[in-house]
C-alpha cells in the first residue's frame, strides 16, 4: 500500500492543526499573505503549506505574549 503525502491543507484542516478558528485563520492569513486561493467555477478554497502553517504557529504565538 502507498501512502500519500498530502502537501497542501485546507483552510478548514489548517485552523484545526493550528487550534484557531477559520475567522482567526483567514484574518492572520491576509495580514501575513501567507496562504493563496483557487477558484473553481464558483468555489474558492484557501490552501496552506506545511511550512506556512510553522510560520502562521509562530504568528499567532507571538500575538498571545
């Protein structure tokens, strides 16, 4: 069996890795440009890296303190 190694998350998957709520996300996504859009017909989904997750955990920790 091959497993698959998943390189980009979802916005929805990337605030529950992350604990913070999809407004929390979308709103320190756009202040940092991390993240980028696709769109298909109608829908628009936010997908993150792995590397932009570290770097938006490291963000909203230095928020807190």
């Amino acid at each position: 069996m091959k497993t698959q190694e998943l390189k980009y998350v979802t916005r929805r998957r990337a605030a529950v890795l992350l604990g913070l709520s999809e407004m929390e996300l979308i709103r320190i996504s756009s202040e940092s440009g991390f993240g980028h859009k696709e769109v298909a017909g109608e829908q628009e989904e936010t997908y993150f890296t792995y590397e932009e997750l570290r770097q938006i955990c490291m963000l909203a920790v230095h928020q807190v303190h």
